[in-house]
C-alpha cells in the first residue's frame, strides 16, 4: 500500500475495515465512530454550536422545483450550484 504512504495509519486501517467484501467482516459506522481516529471528529462536533435559528432559503421552498415537470421556473442551474 505505498500509494497510500502520506495517510496515517488508522485512518487507512478504518478504510480497509470499511471496504471489506464480506459484510460480517466489514466495520459499521458504530465501530467506525469507535476508532481513535474519529475521536478527533467527534471534538469537533460537540464543540460546534448549533444554530440560533432555522435557516430558511428560497431555493428551498414547495414552489422552486416543479418535480412532476423536472424544472425550475424561479430558479436556473447555476442557482442551486
């Protein structure tokens, strides 16, 4: 695995765990979450702070995608990229 040589080492065992043809040997996002590695994500997040409100956007509102159609008449492609 030297194409793999600048990712640290736990980080590439939770891959592999991850990517294992048989599912029973396979990890779950459960014993992922477990791994040291995630630890540090998981600081992360419960530092985080959760907003103070509910975020609320046009392009997210019933009438911006006409989905029976496929289409938007209020919003083109680049608006919602």
């Amino acid at each position: 695995m030297e194409q793999f040589y600048d990712i640290d080492p736990k980080m590439l065992k939770i891959l592999e765990g991850m990517l294992q043809f048989n599912p029973y040997m396979r990890l779950s996002a459960n014993e992922c979450l477990k791994q040291n590695m995630s630890q540090n994500i998981n600081n992360l997040i419960d530092h985080n702070m959760t907003a103070p409100y509910k975020i609320h956007l046009e392009i997210d509102k019933d009438d911006a995608f006409d989905y029976k159609h496929g289409r938007s008449d209020k919003f083109k492609n680049s608006d919602y990229l």
